[in-house]
C-alpha cells in the first residue's frame, strides 16, 4: 500500500495548479460582463471552457453545452481515479457513480414520461451519456428498453440493478419515480460511507467531517419535502432517510416516526436540534409552495459550509483525501456557475438576476 505522499503527492501538485487557476480565472466575470449570449460564447473562447462554445456553434444547442461540461466534468474525474489506488481509488470511483446513477435516472424519466404518462420527451435522449462511466453498462440497451422489465434487463450485472428490482411498473404508475430515486440515493450513500469506513485513519476522518454535515441538511430537507409538502407516510418517511450523518442515527427523532403525532414532534425536533439554521421561520409558512421554496435554501448553507470546511481542510495536511474532495467540490460549483450564467444570457435575464441565483 502507498504511502500518503505518494499516492496523493502527484494530484496534490497538479490539482492545487488547477485550483489557483480557477481562483484567477475571470471567466466568471467576462461571461457576466458580456452584453449577450453570443459575446458570451466569445469571452470562453481561448479558457479551458472554448469546447462549450464549440459545441453550441456545431448544433445551436443550449443543452448540447451542458452535455458538453458533464463530459469534462466525467473526463476530470476519471483522470482523478485512475491516479490513485487502494480505498481511496474506491472512493474516489463513487464520484463517478454519482453521474452514473444521474444519468440512469435521466433515461428512466424520458421513458416513464413517453411510456406511462404517454408525453414526448424523447428529444432529452439526444443528452444522455452513452459512453462507460464507471459500471459495464450497456446505455444502448437501456435507452432501447420499451418496458420496465427490458430496463432491468438491459442493466445486466450492474450493481444498482438489485435496487431498481424492487420495484414493478405497478409500483411507479402508483407512486411516481420518487421513491425509486430515493432508494438509488441511499444505495449511494450507503456504499459511499462503507467504502470511506475502510479508508486510513486520517483520510476517515476528513471524509466524515464533510460528508457528514452534507447528509444533515439532504435529511432535513427531504424531510421537510416529503414530511411537510408530501405528506409522506411516516413509515415510509424514515425509510427514505439517506444513511450517514448525526441526524440519522439520533434516537430522539427515531422516536418521533413511531406516534401519531410525529410531524409536529419532527417540526419542533428540527426547530430546537438546528437553532442556526433558522428552521422555524421555513416552518412558519401556512403555504406549502413557499414552505418548500424557502427549504430549499438550505441549500446555499450546506455550500456555503462546505466551503469554510474545505478552505480549512486545504490548510492543512496537504497529502489526504480532502484535497480530491475541495477540488471536486470547487470545479462543480465553478462548472454550475458557467451554466447559470450562460442560461441567463440566453434567456436575456438581467446581471442582478443572475448575481442572484449565483450567490
């Protein structure tokens, strides 16, 4: 097995280049500062985005951009893998597996919405990844799947596929997708947080510190959304919990999925287990729309979070796995920062709208 230094020497020069260039970068600023979006397209041209121009100036495609960025956000995170070993090569590979399921997703939505609520989505076939992402799956065979039992079959011995088998074309003309997305989520993050278990002492638990309070604020807000806005079972409601983090595990609200009165128990757990994340004011709205809205603004404090937790992680021991983890979450928010702005360009919103929906 590697020493840290040398399995993390080598990305630990190249990736902090790649960091300080994109804190320097104007990129950002130039595609705000563009009067339109085809001045817009000009400002990427000769930065390490000139593909996304490309590709728009091939197909005229707004989405085909994006398609584009997911390809290089696919291309960074396979070079990251296969430069490490051991555990934290596994780790690294459900990044990759993070797309992986995105996309298996995005197929099974085209087809639900072409085959069982008879729309025409199959356009969004055009985005879909086709090419190995991490797992041996065939995606032609499954975007070529007309039946929910021909999608099973296509996905062959892919590990998500025992998850998707739980559920019958019955089981989602019923209830919809979500519940079979939320059991692909905590497969996710059950294996993720099995395989970040086996890693060193160290990189453990600078893992953990991330990962942790990320779980937190996915559990509040699922459930605020299918708690509170869905009015979800409560049964079914914990089960959709995502596995990690100290509010899974607590007992208290354990305690509150198991008596009739568990919403309000859950409401006023939240409210006095969170006091900075100002729950009671989200719970304070009578409409539900605005209830969900304002939830989902939580958000921005899980990023925010995250990058005060990364900033201090990238001070200090330089040979560890949250070097891997800052980047990752730097270029994301970098990347969806691109697409923001190129969205607002196009659709000729104002620069205070899009400073907005970038803070």
């Amino acid at each position: 097995m590697k020493s840290a230094i040398a399995r993390y020497g080598y990305l630990n020069a190249k990736l902090r280049a790649r960091l300080a260039n994109l804190r320097d970068s104007n990129v950002i600023k130039n595609l705000i500062d563009a009067g339109t979006f085809l001045q817009a397209l000009e400002a990427l041209e000769n930065t390490a985005y000139a593909s996304l121009a490309a590709a728009y100036r091939e197909t005229g495609d707004l989405q085909m951009m994006e398609k584009t960025l997911l390809d290089d956000e696919i291309s960074m995170r396979r070079e990251i893998h296969d430069a490490l070993d051991g555990h934290s090569r596994n780790v690294a590979g459900f990044f990759l597996l993070k797309i992986e399921i995105d996309n298996l997703k995005n197929i099974i939505r085209i087809w639900y919405d072409t085959t069982v609520l008879g729309g025409n989505s199959g356009y969004r076939l055009n985005y879909i990844i086709r090419e190995k992402i991490l797992s041996d799956i065939s995606w032609d065979a499954v975007i070529n799947a007309s039946s929910w039992e021909q999608i099973l079959t296509a996905l062959g011995n892919a590990p998500c596929r025992e998850v998707l088998a739980r559920f019958k074309k019955e089981d989602l003309e019923k209830d919809g997708l979500a519940y079979m997305e939320m059991a692909l989520d905590c497969w996710y993050y059950q294996g993720l947080m099995a395989e970040v278990a086996k890693l060193g002492h160290k990189d453990r638990d600078v893992a953990y510190s991330v990962l942790e309070r990320d779980l937190d604020i996915k559990n509040i807000l699922i459930l605020i959304r299918y708690g509170f806005y869905y009015n979800v079972e409560l049964k079914r409601l914990q089960s959709m919990m995502l596995p990690g983090g100290q509010l899974y595990s607590d007992r208290k609200l354990a305690l509150c999925f198991g008596v009739s009165d568990g919403l309000d128990r859950i409401q006023a757990f939240l409210v006095k287990r969170y006091p900075k994340l100002n729950l009671g004011h989200i719970f304070s709205y009578d409409d539900k729309m605005q209830l969900l809205s304002r939830s989902l603004e939580l958000e921005y404090v899980l990023a925010d979070e995250r990058e005060v937790n990364y900033k201090r992680i990238m001070r200090g021991d330089p040979f560890s796995i949250g070097l891997i983890m800052a980047y990752f979450f730097k270029y994301d928010r970098f990347d969806n920062s691109i697409r923001l702005v190129l969205h607002g360009k196009y659709y000729h919103w104002s620069d205070d709208k899009i400073l907005e929906v970038l803070k």
